[in-house]
C-alpha cells in the first residue's frame, strides 16, 4: 500500500452541496480532508469558521487535516481538538511560541503541522522538526485556492528533506497549493508524502476519477 497521500482542500467544495462533496471525498481513494481556516488578517481571505467544520466532521470519515491561517492560533487549540479535528496546523509566522504551541496541539490528542509560507526558509524549523508530525510547504501564498503553483517550492522539499534525515526525525512533508496532475509525481519524487489538491479536484468533470488518477501517479 502507497504511504503518499491526498487531501482534497474542502476550499474548492461546492458549499451549497456541502454533504455531497464531502460524501464523495469518504467514497473516493483521498485520504484525507483538508480544511482551511481564513480570519480575514493572517490572510486577506476569510473562508468559514467553527460552524461549518462541525458540519464537515459529522460526516466526514477520514482524518481530518485543519490549517489554520490565523493569528494567535493558541486561542482555538482546545476547540479545534473538540470540533473533531485530527492535524492542526499553524502557521510558523503566525505563532511567537511554536514550541510551547506544538506541545498544546499534542496535549489535545491531535497530531501537530507547521506551515511555512513561500518566503519562510525551512532551516527555522531546526531546532523543531523532531517534534512536528508534519511540514506543511505552502506552494501558493495563503489565502485563495485556484493560484498557480510556486516553481522554488521543489528546492524547499529537497532542503526540508535533508534537515528531517539529519535529525532522523519523523515529520511528514506535505505540499498545498496549485498541486495538479502535472507536477504530483515530481513533488512525491522530491520527497514529498501529502498532496493537497483543491481546484484541480474539485473543478474536474469526473472528482473520483481525478483523486484515483492522483493517488494511482504518487503510488
Ligand atoms: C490556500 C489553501 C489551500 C487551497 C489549495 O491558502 O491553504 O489549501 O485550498 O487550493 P488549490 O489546490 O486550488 O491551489
Ligand atoms: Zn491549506
């Protein structure tokens, strides 16, 4: 079995039809939900809040991968773990204490991720990365789905790689943004382990044949 993964981001959903997308996610090869949490000041963008995440996890039956862009995500650890959130991501610029914010994430039960924008080296994470379970690379800037993908995200793979074996820690590396059947196997072949797709699933014709040829080309 492929130990790659794909999250569809729920971003691209069409929310009139919110149970049937997230339906087809549970039926299809993904797996699992991305969500993504906007307040309107970490990003320029405010996607949906705690309401619609319930609605989501009521149903959802795969793991549930949140990404916050917002700041001061301390405030929200607590109801996030209790929303059925399973990964909790925060951004590094959003997050003055990662350490002591890492540690909360983990003493919810969840699974900690640290998201780095496209201008944020992967060399901060140093003195970290052995007690994150996943990297999130942003290959867009946060904020919109939709937006092309950002060509020096495969240097960050390969940096990020490199730092995880030297500390031989465990931490997943996992790509968001502008992710299409065009560049899913080079992000995997670089050492990639989870693909985030929004638009290019949620906008195809046929969703559960574009998630099965996705997951079929990182296998
Ligand atoms: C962007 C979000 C992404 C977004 C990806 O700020 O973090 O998860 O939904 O969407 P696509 O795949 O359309 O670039
Ligand atoms: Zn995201």
């Amino acid at each position: 079995m492929s130990s790659k993964l794909i999250a569809p981001s729920i971003l691209a959903a069409d929310f009139g039809n919110l149970q049937r997308d997230i339906e087809m996610v549970n039926n299809s090869e993904a797996d699992w939900f991305h969500i993504d949490i906007m307040d309107g000041v970490f990003v320029p963008n405010i996607s949906y809040g705690m309401p619609v995440l319930e609605a989501i996890t009521k149903h959802a039956t795969k793991t549930v991968d949140v990404h916050l862009m917002i700041i001061d995500p301390d405030r929200y650890i607590k109801t996030f773990a209790d929303l059925g959130s399973d990964i909790l991501t925060v951004h590094y610029e959003a997050c003055t204490h990662l350490h002591r914010t890492i540690q909360a994430i983990k003493a919810e039960g969840m699974k900690a991720g640290v998201a780095l924008n496209p201008h944020t080296n992967v060399n901060v994470l140093e003195d970290i990365i052995n007690d994150i379970d996943v990297v999130l690379i942003m290959s867009v800037n946060p904020g919109f789905g939709g937006q092309s993908f950002i060509e020096n995200t495969f240097n960050k793979i390969k940096q990020l790689k490199t730092l995880i074996e030297r500390k031989e820690a465990a931490t997943k590396i996992e790509i968001d943004g502008g992710v299409t059947d065009k560049n899913a196997k080079s992000l995997i072949d670089a050492g990639a382990d989870i693909l985030v797709a929004g638009s290019f699933v949620f906008k195809s014709s046929d969703q559960l044949k574009t998630i099965s040829e996705l997951k079929s080309m990182i296998k």
